[in-house]
C-alpha cells in the first residue's frame, strides 16, 4: 500500500526541516521545502524573491482585502494560489513530505496526509536559531517569538485552522525528545497509515 503523503508543519527552531529530511530518506520519498519556492516562480511568472517574501510578510489586513475588487487580488494571495497549485500537482506524483507552506489544509480533502506538528521549548529554539542557523540578533528569545508570529499569521490568514493547534493535526511532537526519536515516531505512523488500507 502506498505510503500517506506527510505534512511537517513546526515552530521556528524546533528543528522541523531536518526531521523531515531524514523521514524523507528513511521513506525514500521527495523532500519539498525550500524548492517550492523555484518550482512556484518557475510556474507562475514571479521572481522567486517576491515568493520567498510573501510567504515571510505578515498577510495584508482584511481591511485592505475587502477594499479591493475582485480583480485586484493582492499579490500575496496570488502567490499563495499559485504555490497551492504547485504543492497539489506534486502530491499527485506519489507520497512525500512537504515542509511547512499550509500544505496541511492544501490537501487534506484530497489525499490521505499524515498531518504533523513539531515543536519545542524556546530556549532550545533561540540555540538552535544563534548555532544552528547562524542567525545574527541581539536576542534570539524575541527573533524566535517573532519568526512564529509571522508564521501564525500567515497560516490563519490562508487556512481554516489554526497554526499549532493539536486538533488539527495526527502527531504532534516536541522535538526535544529528540530529532531521531521524533523521526521514527513519524516513519511507524506513516507506515502504520500505509497498512491500515
């Protein structure tokens, strides 16, 4: 049977990225993180510096989305449609994992997904953001807060969930359990979906 497709949705600095790199290996399935971004500007026309920083900007107000005509779709909207379109058309070629980009809400009337949150505590976080990622801020604690606020917005805005929530998704882990604990716990899961069928 095959493999669900994996949703890894995370808070900033709880090591998401590389938790869904190695269940991508272990499952010898495609990673899309940070290609969606290429894929998204290849396809539909935008430079990838506008995707990558709409998808970083906080969501224009309401306000302004009712102020406008139905022709006039703000540009972070027609971003987000358009990495939509790309994030369906690859879940159509078979099971993978696709990081973070509300890939969750995207295909969860569509496929089967093993909807994933990850997340851990802020000092652990704002480490990983100054000796992992090699970020520069005077403190991490607010840069992290910050990064995860944008992220919230960004998915409330876009979905009808909310960013985090447990309701909304089959596992989520604190990574501080460990990264490759938190691994296996999503590769059983994923083939435990498998077999189910």
């Amino acid at each position: 049977m095959p493999l669900p497709i994996i949703t890894i949705g995370r808070s900033f600095g709880s090591g998401g990225r590389l938790i869904g790199k190695k269940v991508a290996t272990l499952l010898n399935i495609p990673i899309y993180d940070r290609e969606l971004v290429e894929m998204t500007a290849e396809r539909s026309g935008f430079h990838h510096a506008v995707v990558e920083q709409m998808q970083q900007n906080r969501p224009v107000s309401l306000l302004y989305t009712l102020s406008t005509s139905a022709l006039d779709v703000p540009l972070q909207d027609q971003v987000y449609f358009a990495q939509a379109k790309v994030i369906r058309e690859l879940a159509e070629k078979g099971p993978c994992v696709f990081v973070g980009r509300c890939a969750d809400s995207i295909l969860e009337e569509s496929h089967k997904v093993l909807e994933v949150f990850i997340h851990a505590p802020l000092e652990m976080r704002a480490e990983r953001a100054e000796k992992v990622y090699k970020l520069q801020a005077k403190n991490f604690k607010d840069l992290v807060k910050k990064k995860d606020k944008a992220r919230k917005a960004y998915y409330d805005y876009f979905t009808h969930r909310t960013w985090g929530k447990s309701d909304h998704y089959h596992l989520c882990i604190n990574s501080a359990i460990g990264i490759d604990l938190a691994v296996d716990l999503i590769v059983r899961a994923a083939r435990e979906m498998a077999e189910e069928e």
